[in-house]
C-alpha cells in the first residue's frame, strides 16, 4: 500500500503540480481512504521521499557492524547505499530531483533528510574518534565532507537525466576524502596531492545551516 500511495502521489504531483495536488486527489487515484495515506505518510512531502527512511535504517544497520577496519572508508561506503537507492531506479530519482528543484518546500525537505543521513555518520565516527583529543570535530568534519562529495556528484548525475556511471562518478569525489581523512592519510593532515591539487578553506559560524555549509562549499569547488 505503501508504494502504491507513492506511485499515485507521484504522477499527480508530475500532472497537476505539487501544489496543486491534495491529500483527496492522492487517495482518490490510489483507491483508499485518507486513514491510509496517514498512516503511512505523515505529509504529502513524505510521499516524495518514500525511500529514505528504509535507506536510512539500512545506513544504520550498516555502520552498527561497521566495528573494525578504516572508519573514513565505512562511512565512504555508507553513503553508497544512498547512491544504489538512487541508480536503482534512475528515472523516478531524475523526475524527482527535477520536481524538487521547482519546489521550495521540498528542497527544504530534502536537506533535512540529508541532514539526517550526516547526522548518523557522524555518530558512528564520534564513536570511533572517542579517543582524539579533537575526536567530535572530526567526526562533524569528515562526515559532512562525505555527504557534501557523495551529494556533488549525485546532483550532477541527475542533471545529466541520469546519464553516465553514477556509481563512478561518487567513487570518484569520496576519493577525496579517503585520500584527506583515510587511514593513509597522515593523522590530522590531508594527504599532500599533485602540483596541481587546490585545497579550500572555509570558515562558518558554529550555527550556520548544515545546507548553506554544502552550498558554499559546492560554490568553493566551482559547482552548483
């Protein structure tokens, strides 16, 4: 019933607008009551994003048996069962990223779902920094580069209509921070790169939204 709400919010969304289209309309195409679509979905936003929360369970899952080996390249790998939930189905992940750039209220929504994914990584590797003196900055640092990398590439994927090796293309950016946070990196330095690397500073306030930080971050790096 779950998907099946999902599916009908989804093409109305597509045919009417997401404005325009209500909690009646959503039940209407899908044949149920409104009790059905609140008990799956608190807000027509939810319906947007049906996927996220089993994403998010299974990211969890995953870093809880994530107790051993390079806690850089766990959380490297985390972020990859958010890019598989994508590449699954890259149509729907492409009119969705569309739909959302064209409205505010879901954009908004969208950063506090990623905003939840930072927050897990970051407690795992709380967890796993425990002993650095520096260990909880570290953590928000390396977590919040993860996403911003992970999230630069899957946004220019999906720009694309979901053309090329999405797969690649992450692999690609959370090279970075493997090579700036991984155990092969010299402990609290960035691993020195090429004559021609470019390393950004960035200083925010403590207080500032965890998406301006990605914003200007992606605007440091040159990329919307």
């Amino acid at each position: 019933m779950r998907e099946v709400l999902a599916q009908a919010a989804f093409q109305l969304f597509l045919e009417r607008g997401f404005e325009q289209t209500t909690v009646d309309d959503i039940v209407a195409r899908a044949g149920v009551g409104r009790r059905s679509f609140f008990r799956y979905f608190p807000s027509k936003e939810d319906a947007v994003f049906p996927d996220h929360e089993s994403c998010l369970a299974d990211m969890t899952a995953f870093l809880d048996a994530a107790d051993g080996g390079d806690p850089v390249e766990a959380v490297c790998d985390a972020a990859r069962i958010v890019l598989r939930m994508y590449a699954t189905n890259p149509e729907f992940s492409v009119q969705r990223y569309r739909l959302t750039q064209e409205v505010p209220g879901l954009r908004t929504y969208e950063l506090s779902v990623v905003r939840r994914y930072e927050r897990t990584m970051a407690g795992y590797l709380r967890g796993r920094y425990a002993d650095y003196e520096d260990g909880s900055l570290r953590a928000e640092v390396i977590a919040a580069a993860v996403v911003a990398a992970h999230n630069n590439a899957l946004r220019s994927w999906l720009r694309s209509g979901g053309d090329g090796d999405a797969e690649a293309a992450v692999d690609h950016a959370l090279e970075l921070v493997r090579n700036g946070w991984g155990s092969g990196a010299a402990d609290g330095e960035a691993a020195a790169g090429g004559a021609d690397d470019e390393v950004v500073v960035m200083v925010v306030s403590k207080r500032a939204p965890m998406w301006r930080v990605v914003q200007r971050v992606e605007s440091a790096l040159g990329q919307d």
